[in-house]
C-alpha cells in the first residue's frame, strides 16, 4: 500500500508539481522521484497517526488514495494502520475452491446492528444451513453511514460504521473456524458521487460509463491506474485472509490493450495462490455472455474462475413471477426455462430484444464445466432495483419458491443464496444512501423517482431512499425462522444443501452429462443428474412423468408428490427428487 516502513510514506501525484503531508500537526515537504511518485519520511508516523496530501499550492487536506483505514469517513484524513497487529487463528484454513454454495450478504442490513462484529453472531446459522462461500457486498468507505456500498470511493479502507479493517478481519477470521470462505465484492469500474478525490491525483479516470467517470485502463498514465487496481486486489487476499473477489461490472471496464486487466488480474491471483498454498477465485459481474470471460487463460481466455448469469436468473424468475416485461420478455416463452438451464445462456449470438440486437456466443457444454456459471433465484440487484425491493417471496407460493430453489440447487452450476431467500424472508430489499450533502441526496431521490415513474410507477410507490426508514425495512428480521411457514423453507434448503454434497451426481459440474426435459408447455420439467432425476411441476394443475427408468428410492419430495414404480404423480408446484435403478 501507499505507506510502507516506520515514517516513510509515498503517494503517486503525476501531475503536481508540489505535495506535502500533515501529519502530527505540521506540513513536511514530499521529495518528487520517478514515474510521478512523491515521497517522505515522517518521524513518528506510525500505526494509529492520522496524516493527508496537499497538493500544489491548494491547502485541502486529501485522504491517502490507498487509504487502508478512514475512521473519520471519507472527507477525514487517513490513519495509518499496521496489518502485522492483527492476531490471525486461522492458520489452519487451507482454502475453498470452486464449486460450492455461495450466500450473498450486505452487512449493513444483515443484522439491525449492520456491523461485521453482529455478522459474526450469525454465522452458526450459515454453517448449519451448508454455505462454502459468504460473498460480501461491498464494505470499501463511502459517504455516509447506510448505503449499498457500491459508492465507494476508497477501495482500500473498510467502512468505518461497519467496524473498520480490525472487524472485517475478525469477521473473516470467524468465518474460516465456522469452515466458510469469504469472498469480497469489489468496485472497480467507477466511483461514488461523494468523497471522490481520486482524479485529484492523477489520470485515473477517462471518460464516463453509465455510473460516472471510467478507469483509465489504457490511455497515458494508466499503467500506474492499472497497478493500483491489481494492487488492491492482492491487498485483499493477502492482507484480509480473503479467498476471493467478487468484481462489480466487468463489461463497464474500457480496456483496449492487448491484455486486458482482468487477464493480468486473474495471472497476479494465481501466483499469489501459488505463494500462500491456498486457492483464490475471480467471480466476474459481466453482461457480455461472452465465454471467454471464464475460459482458462491457457485456452485464451480471460482467465475468471466464474461469473454471475443473468440469463439463468432471468429465465427462473419469469418462470415463477410470470412476468414478461423489459429484459424478461424473451425469457418468457416456453421451452425457454429449459433451454437455458441447459445451456447456461440463452442469448448466445442470437436476439435480444431488450438490446435491440443479437447478443452473446455459446458456452461449449463439453469444455466449460458448469461451476463456471452462478445460478441464482434472487440477488441483490434484481431485488433492490425494483420498485419496491419486493422478494420473490412476496408474490410467489411456496411451492414455487421450492421449486425454485431445487432447480438451482440441484443444478451443474454453482448455487448464490442471496440473504433470507432460505426462509422464504418477508422483509424487503429496498434502494437506500445517506449522502449527508442534501443537494446530493435530492438528486437520488428525484432520479429514483424519475427512473420508476417512466415504467408507470406513481411517487408514493417508491420509497425514499434517503429515509431512514428504508433502510430499516431492509433489515432482516430474525425472528421470521422460527415461524412454521418460513421454517419449512429453511429446512428444505438445508436439506437440498445436504444432497447436494452428500449425492456427487448433484454436484457434478460437467454439462455435457446433464440433460434437461420438459413438456410442451415448459412447465413440467426433468433434470437428469447421473442416476438422480430431479422432477419439477411449475404448473397450477396436477402432472404426471415417466421417468425412463424405475425409481430406486425417494429422496425428497414437496407439495405432494408421489413415486410409484416409472411413474411420478407431481401436484401442483412441486417436485421429487429420487434415484433411479441402473
């Protein structure tokens, strides 16, 4: 990071031609050395002493573009903070590696406390229900106390009102003697609207993508960009005992060179497994359905360990919701379900209607294994960008969400729980900030506003995200698995979990011997898993399957279902999971 060695401290500013550091109540001049670095020693800078640049002759304090700690917030100076403090018992963790079950969750509302300590208190709950991976949500420092976290602007320094960096490293500590492994969303393709004093320092940002000004990847100054970037990556695996990166939004990255930063990334974290004796992973956000983004770099590819699908949530979710507006409207017709549980994704250079073009290029079921692919019901966008942040939960049945969660969680893919979906949650996941700038803060809620009245949304429709209130709302409420109904829910996905790792034909990621059947209708389907047949009946009206061979044994069944012999009488909106004979 920026400040290495007892004093010494060194900022990279291109483009000034003076930089000096307050610290311990004075100014001390930087000393300017090569490729647009400034540098000095400081005596008695040391862990838990607050310093910040000046640059030129402007006298505004800036926080440490590498800042690992701001418990001031993001206007505040930074503090320095010493990674070698931290007492680590985790020295007995050798890793997780791709496939498992990933359970996504935002600190700020897992708990009512929203901190990472209170996260901890939880985590018996997550080891009982099965999870391998805990994928956090951003935790970089941003303006504010509530917030999504992906206006962040200082990658480096865990957000103060979550506990700082010493929490986030008992929270991960915890986690590996619970037996999961923690991965981190991270927020490279832009910055927030608030604290963003990064271009203060030097090109790192050109031109703009849908969020704000885009990272400077490939034009002058950008190799130092590019380094930042990979540096603070490796800070987190290293430095946090993280086992992996979730990356926001890759498809927002501008990059012309002729590797690509996520390629060079992906070749850093592989040496850097290799060093501490543990596997790493890269789970890219992309909407490019571009395969090569998860083909082994050794095959030409980009070289990520995996990506989020979209097209798989979009196909579950107009399943069950029936709905087929904007980006669902392709993914409505029948046979589309079936499809793309087969092949991953169904916009694969064909038409999207959504984008007004043909989009994608097919996954090669025979080379890309599934584990490659997240499948998942629910996340944090497809709930939190609704109007309302309404969960599935909140206009499907039971029965459907079991359904749903059996299609996912007995599939070649790797299963992403978003937080409360195992219980069937009844709370909302709503859009919330606290920008304390008040002309910041109306500018998000009138764009909200704005953004939900062009899909025929009424103002009192959408809830303020600058309310308290909203965020309050989003809070899950633990109280809700100890009620039958979202008891039933829980148990079915502890269950489902336990099948998957107790029956290997569940986890089996090959996609060349996995094969997916459904009626005419698509409502009625069968995945084929090895000797394992997964029978599912989305429908409203009763179903019968005959299965191609005998049942052996049944090993779950919801809403009714009955095996007998080839037949499977299937009731509405359930399923049975069996065996059959050789």
């Amino acid at each position: 990071m920026t400040t290495t060695g007892a004093g010494r401290v060194r900022v990279w500013a291109p483009e000034s031609e003076r930089v000096r550091v307050r610290a311990l109540g004075a100014d001390h001049p930087m000393e300017a050395t090569q490729g647009g670095w400034w540098q000095a020693q400081v005596p008695g800078l040391e862990a838990g002493v607050d310093y910040a640049f000046l640059l030129d002759d402007d006298d505004t304090p800036l926080p440490d573009p590498r800042s690992l700690w701001q418990p001031d917030g993001v206007h505040g100076p930074t503090r320095r903070y010493d990674h070698g403090a931290f007492a680590w018992t985790d020295d007995a963790w050798t890793g997780r590696r791709l496939p498992g079950v990933v359970y996504e969750l935002h600190v700020g509302t897992f708990t009512p406390e929203g901190t990472l300590d209170a996260a901890v208190s939880r985590l018996d709950h997550l080891a009982a229900l099965g999870v391998d991976f805990v994928e956090v949500m951003p935790l970089n420092a941003f303006d504010g106390h509530h917030g999504w976290g992906y206006d962040g602007v200082l990658w480096g320094a865990v957000h103060e009102p979550y506990g700082g960096p010493d929490a986030f490293k008992r929270f991960v500590d915890a986690c590996h003697a619970h037996g999961i492994a923690v991965l981190l969303d991270v927020v490279y393709n832009h910055l927030g609207p608030s604290g963003a004093y990064l271009p203060r320092f030097g090109p790192y940002f050109s031109g703009e993508n849908a969020w704000g000004p885009s990272l400077n990847l490939d034009g002058p100054g950008s190799d130092e960009v590019r380094a930042y970037v990979i540096d603070n990556a490796l800070g987190w695996l290293r430095d946090f005992h993280l086992d992996g990166l979730r990356l926001d939004a890759v498809h927002a990255l501008r990059d012309t060179r002729a590797v690509p930063i996520l390629t060079e990334l992906a070749a850093e974290v592989d040496a850097l497994s290799a060093g501490l004796g543990r596997p790493l992973s890269l789970i890219a956000e992309s909407d490019l359905n571009d395969p090569r983004t998860v083909t082994a770099r050794e095959a030409g590819g980009v070289g990520m360990s995996a990506q989020w699908c979209d097209d798989l949530h979009h196909a579950l979710h107009a399943a069950l919701t029936g709905e087929d507006h904007g980006y669902y409207r392709d993914f409505a017709a029948p046979g589309v379900l079936a499809h793309t549980l087969s092949h991953a994704f169904l916009h694969a250079g064909t038409w999207s209607s959504f984008r007004g073009r043909t989009h994608g290029a097919p996954v090669d079921t025979a080379r890309l294994p599934g584990h490659r692919f997240l499948a998942y019901l629910q996340n944090h966008d497809q709930i939190g960008n609704r109007a309302a942040g309404d969960r599935m939960a909140a206009t499907v049945s039971s029965g459907l969400l079991g359904c749903g969660a059996a299609l996912v969680l007995c599939s070649p893919y790797t299963p992403m729980v978003f937080m409360g979906e195992e219980w069937g949650a009844g709370t909302p996941w709503q859009f919330f900030a606290s920008f304390p700038d008040p002309e910041l803060a109306r500018g998000v809620r009138e764009g909200r506003r704005r953004e939900f009245a062009a899909h025929g949304w009424g103002e009192a429709d959408v809830p303020d995200p600058m309310d308290p209130a909203t965020r309050d709302r989003s809070v899950l409420d633990w109280g809700e698995p100890e009620r039958a109904s979202h008891r039933a829910v829980l148990e079915l996905y502890r269950v489902l979990i336990a099948l998957r790792r107790s029956h290997p034909e569940l986890a089996d990621p090959r996609l060349d011997r996995y094969r997916v059947t459904a009626d005419a209708g698509g409502r009625v389907l069968t995945i084929h898993r090895g000797r394992v047949r997964l029978v599912c009946n989305l429908g409203n009206e009763p179903a019968a399957v005959s299965l191609d061979a005998p049942a052996a044994d049944v090993l779950l069944v919801w809403g009714g279902a009955e095996v007998d012999g080839r037949e499977t009488r299937l009731g509405a909106e359930s399923f049975a999971l069996l065996r059959v004979q050789p």
